[in-house]
C-alpha cells in the first residue's frame, strides 16, 4: 500500500495535490486565499457570490472580494481551518511522513504498536484520509535502518577523527529487568564537548569481569576506538573494576600510554555517605517501618490522605528508600519529615499505627540527618 502511495507522490515537494489537473482552483486552494472557494464560485471565466450571485472577474484581487463580503454581507472573509484541511486534500509525502512518525516514537519512547491503536488511526484518518498510517513492523524497520544509518555517520566520523576519546560507560535495567550495558564516548570536536552513545546492549548473565570486558571490548572494536581512548570511567562494582584491568591486559599493546581508569567520584561519595548512614540503621528502621506500612495498603493511604485533609495538609506520597537508588535514603527521611504532622496524627490516633509511633528524638535525628545529607543530593 504504501509503495503505491509513493508512486503518485512528487518527489520535489513536502505536500502534493489530488487532482486530474493543476487548475486555477486547485492552486488558489493550495495557498491561504482558499477562503474564497467557501464564497465564491467559478461560473465560465467569472467568480460568482454564493449570497447574492454577484458577478466578478476571474483576475480579481482578494482585497476586492473581501471588500464585497465585508460591505454587502457584513461577513469577515477569514480562513476556516476545517475547511483548508478538508477542501485541500494536501497528501504528505509518505516517505516522510514515517520519518517524522519514528522521530515521535522514539523520542517519546512510544510503543511501536502505536501504529495500529485505532485512536491514532482516527486521529491521522482526522486530519488527512489521504495518509497511509504504516504497520508496526515498518516502523520497527524503518527503526532499524536509521540505527545503521547513524552507526555507519559514526564509524566513518571515529575512522578519521584524530582526536582523543574518552569513554564513559554502566549496567542498566530495564522495566521488564533485563540488565542493558551504555557505553558513551566523550570527544572534543570544532572546541566544543560532544557526546555520543555507541553502544547498548544486553548483556547475560554472569555479570562477571569477563563478561564485561567483551562487552566494552566489542563496543571499542566496532567503531576503531583502541588507539583513541585515553579514559574510562566506571562505578566501583567489583565485575566492572575487574573488567576493565582485564580490558587493559587484552589491549595493552594497542592504548594510550596515558590511559586511565576513573573511579566514579560521585558513586564513591556515595558509598561514604551509606557508610555513616548505616551507623544510624536502627533509627532509620523505625521510618522506614512506618512509611512501608502505608505504602503497602490502599486502605491505609487513603486514610493517610483522609488524615491531610483534617489536618489541611497536602497529601504528599510517601518515598521508600531503596539501596541501589542514590539519594533515596535523603528522598525518604525529607518527605517523611513533611508530612511529620500527618504521621504522628496516625500514629496517636489510628489503633493499627500505635506500634509504628516515632519519637521526638528520632524526629529530631532525622532532621539532623536530612540537613547533612542535603549537599550531597543536591550535587
């Protein structure tokens, strides 16, 4: 379907017209006069009035028809968007049309599926029937093609850049819990700091050393990086610092001199600050007791939220900090001391909360805590 839509397209323009012939109608309707067509009627070479059936000229100016509309009909001639949309009959190149539809996917990390939703055929369907809204399996296609269109822009960039590079790369999991590996190279190009991913992965288990190694051995070998990088950087998991002294042993003929691997600085910053938090384990157990409590039942949330609106509190939601989650533990204790009234409230009055009530001097550890760690969230 959409190879004969591409048939009957212009190759030189964005839009094309439907029509057996170019005429005078056709034209005027393709700029923003089209107004007049709602107005007036071609009869022979004249234009006539739909109103009053006025006669003028084929060549008249549109200041002279809308002098008429204006003074006999008392009617401003004004451009009608529905009617411009459904008179034109303006068919937008299929081609790009499914260019612009993948920047919207992806770029909004929509599901291919999108295609084929019936409201966004409608809504395509809306605005132009004319338009062929393409299959999932075209967009997830067209999809991959530009992958290997910018990865081959990329290869052939790095292939004669002259300059260093400096990688940057982590484990990542999905929503579905499928570990990803980023890997992205940081350059100086034309003075100015470029950035660009060139790699991300699946990678199995085991997410051992060597398994690493491979996987940021193959990102390097696929764009002709060895003799360039003169960094990397990493967090401190154990697979990831033994994968990269594996990858300076496989490499060691081939890297840079100078070639360093940068531990994390913020990632260490953090690991101190769990460090002293976990002296404090036990206070923060009693928070962390209290907030998982509401969190995990729709019938105490609602009465959390019933508890705000006594209190004409706003019903902010409770955050449970997580280990692997930086900043979480910061995120908890300062939300929490938010709603510090509305917590206490439940725990004095709600029978099912009395186990959960936490002291003043919890309270005012925690807002110690909170203004220590603050800095460090922040940056």
């Amino acid at each position: 379907m959409a190879e004969k839509q591409n048939q009957n397209l212009s190759s030189d323009d964005d839009v094309v017209a439907i029509t057996s012939n170019k005429s005078e109608e056709v034209r005027d309707k393709q700029n923003i006069n089209c107004w007049k067509w709602q107005c007036f009627e071609k009869v022979e070479n004249k234009l006539k009035c739909k109103k009053c059936a006025k006669m003028f000229s084929s060549k008249s100016s549109i200041s002279t028809l809308k002098y008429h509309y204006n003074s006999v009909h008392n009617i401003k001639g004004q451009v009608q968007i529905d009617s411009f949309i459904n008179t034109t009959k303006l068919v937008p190149k299929q081609f790009n049309f499914i260019d612009v539809l993948v920047e919207f996917i992806v770029s909004g990390q929509h599901p291919f599926s999108i295609v084929e939703e019936s409201g966004f055929i409608n809504l395509i369907n809306g605005l132009n029937d004319k338009v062929i809204p393409p299959s999932r399996d075209t967009i997830e296609r067209r999809i991959n093609d530009k992958f290997d269109e910018k990865k081959k822009v990329m290869q052939e960039f790095f292939k004669s850049f002259d300059g260093k590079i400096a990688l940057t790369t982590d484990f990542w999991t999905s929503i579905k819990m499928k570990p990803f590996a980023a890997i992205t190279a940081h350059f100086v190009c034309n003075e100015s700091l470029k950035h660009v991913l060139v790699d991300f992965k699946l990678v199995p288990h085991p997410h051992d050393g060597e398994q690493f190694m491979a996987c940021i051995k193959s990102a390097i070998d696929e764009f002709n990086l060895v003799d360039k990088i003169i960094a990397i950087s990493t967090d401190n998991a154990k697979a990831i610092v033994k994968g990269v002294k594996l990858l300076q042993s496989e490499l060691e003929d081939n890297l840079d001199d100078n070639f360093y691997h940068i531990r994390c600085f913020g990632h260490i910053i953090y690991l101190i600050v769990q460090a002293g938090v976990n002296e404090i384990k036990h206070q923060l157990e009693s928070i962390r007791n209290l907030v998982t409590f509401i969190t995990t039942s729709s019938k105490r949330r609602q009465m959390m939220e019933e508890a705000c609106l006594s209190l004409k509190v706003e019903n902010l939601t409770l955050i449970k900090d997580l280990p692997t989650r930086w900043n979480s533990t910061f995120n908890m204790i300062e939300r929490a001391l938010k709603m510090k009234k509305v917590l206490n409230y439940l725990c004095y009055q709600e029978k099912s909360f009395e186990k959960y009530n936490i002291s003043n001097e919890v309270w005012d550890l925690m807002k110690s805590i909170c203004s220590f760690l603050k800095p460090n969230a922040l940056s």
